[in-house]
C-alpha cells in the first residue's frame, strides 16, 4: 500500500474550519479515539486501519489497510439546536457523494440516512456520535455547555476507494459493497480526502450559522442526491417492528417520509434500515 501523506491534505484543506489533520498506522476506531480526546472543533483523525471501526446500529466496518478512507472529524456545534443536529451525518452525506462526484466519474447518490451509494451498492457509510449516543437521522445526543464533552460530536467516515471486488464484504441487509476502483474509478486518496473535507466545510459552516436546512439549501440539496425518494422501500425499525410503502421526502428534521401501503398515512421515520424493493 501506499501510505497517505497528510502534508498533501493539510496544505488543501487547513484554514477556517479544519485545524489539524493527522494519520496514525492503526487504531481501533478514530470515533473512540477523538470523543475520548476532546479539544477544538476542527480535528482531522486519519487511519490507514482500523481494528474495531463501527457502523450505524453497532454494525462493524471491515477495510482493507490502505485501500480506503477511514477517518474522523470532531466538531462542536453549540449554535446547532439538539433537533437539528440529526442532519448533520445527512449533510456529511452530501459531502462525499459531491466530493465523488467532483474528483471521479462515479455518479454517487444517498440511500436515506447516510449511506453513500455507486448505483445499487455501498460505496461509504457513516456514523455520528456525541458523548455515548448516536445522531443518526434525527437522533442526537444531548448538548451540553460550551466547555464540556456534551458538546463534542464526531463523525466518521469510512470510503471504499482500492478495495479490489472480491474482497468487498455484504452487509448484514443485504446491500453489497463496492469500491471506487470497483466502478472504474482511480484516484489518488490525498485530493480524495481534501476535497470531502472542503465539500463538508462548504456545507457546515452556513449550517452553523444559520441551522435551517431549507433556508441554506441542504435540504434540497440532499433530495437531489437521494436515490430512496420516490422508491418503494422496506423500513426495518427499532424493536423488530416494520413498515412499507412510498418514500415521498425528506422533512425538516431530517426524517423519512414514507407512505404507507396499508394505510396510506405518512409516517416519519427517525431511525430504521431502508430496504429499496423497487
């Protein structure tokens, strides 16, 4: 493998927002790793492997060492209201599908929360969590003052980029994985990275400022990238429970709206696996 030289992302990227970028060989899990480090808002944690890296729901993240990018961003969003800070794993979507699509031909879009796709498979997934707790999809965890840990939220981010196909895994729904390099693409991992952080940057800071999501354009920003919208899906939800009908938007909790077949109400959903069926 050829390591990552966090000089090359550095001299793109630090500025604003990012105050540091850095890369260790290994580590259990860069999320561990920054909400047990705390500091400023800005952190960039890189590694070329991880041995205990987590999905959403406790599901675990495999990679090859070297073939993909996993890492970490800490932030501390004290202006961002506890409802709506379950956008922003939807906005940190956003970002990596448009930085795919600005440095590859690969057309990546967002299955509904946060998973970016290549056409029908899994191309990234990420996993938001502050002090303990999730902030998938409308769920955060609870803010608490400036100076303390409740306000630290990490983001991590795991992209498939040189994973050959055979060793790309399938994840327990069902949704395989697929890798850049699996979809014709070559890419240096460095502009890679830079160009995530900077499509983030773009994104998080008027969302900061100003936490509407229509009012700063990410909420139609991420219904033009959704391939769930319009779908029929399957939504396994907490506690064994599920539902099926039509996915007709994003609301402004960032909350699936989906028809239902039974009754054609429209139920919110938080949290859930989607399951497209056609």
């Amino acid at each position: 493998m050829t390591a990552l030289l966090p000089a090359l992302v550095r001299s793109a990227v630090l500025g604003e927002l990012w105050t540091s970028v850095e890369v260790v060989e290994t580590t259990g899990s860069t999320n561990t790793d920054l909400l047990a480090r705390g500091g400023p808002e800005g952190q960039v944690l890189v590694a070329e492997e991880q041995t205990a890296g987590r999905g959403r729901m406790g599901r675990s993240w495999v990679s090859q060492p070297g073939a993909a990018l996993t890492f970490s961003v800490l932030l501390r969003p004290v202006t961002i209201p506890a409802s709506r800070r379950g956008w922003l794993p939807l906005l940190t979507g956003v970002a990596v599908a448009t930085a795919v699509r600005s440095v590859t031909p690969v057309a990546a879009t967002l299955k509904w929360p946060n998973d970016v796709l290549a056409g029908a498979r899994k191309l990234a997934g990420i996993l938001a969590e502050q002090s303990g707790q999730s902030a998938q999809s409308g769920q955060s965890g609870q803010s608490g003052s400036s100076s303390g840990s409740g306000d630290v939220l990490v983001i991590g981010i795991g992209l498939n980029v040189t994973t050959p196909s055979d060793a790309l895994p399938v994840s327990p729904s069902g949704l395989r994985a697929t890798s850049l390099l699996a979809e014709g693409a070559t890419v240096e991992r460095e502009p890679l990275l830079a160009e995530v952080l900077r499509s983030f940057e773009r994104r998080y800071l008027p969302f900061r400022a100003d936490p509407d999501p229509a009012g700063v354009g990410l909420l139609a920003e991420y219904r033009s990238l959704c391939a769930t919208l319009g779908r029929h899906v399957r939504v396994e939800l907490p506690a064994g429970k599920a539902l099926s009908g039509i996915a007709e938007d994003i609301d402004a909790d960032g909350r699936l709206l989906v028809r239902e077949d039974a009754t054609a109400s429209v139920s919110a959903v938080s949290a859930g696996d989607i399951i497209h069926l056609r």
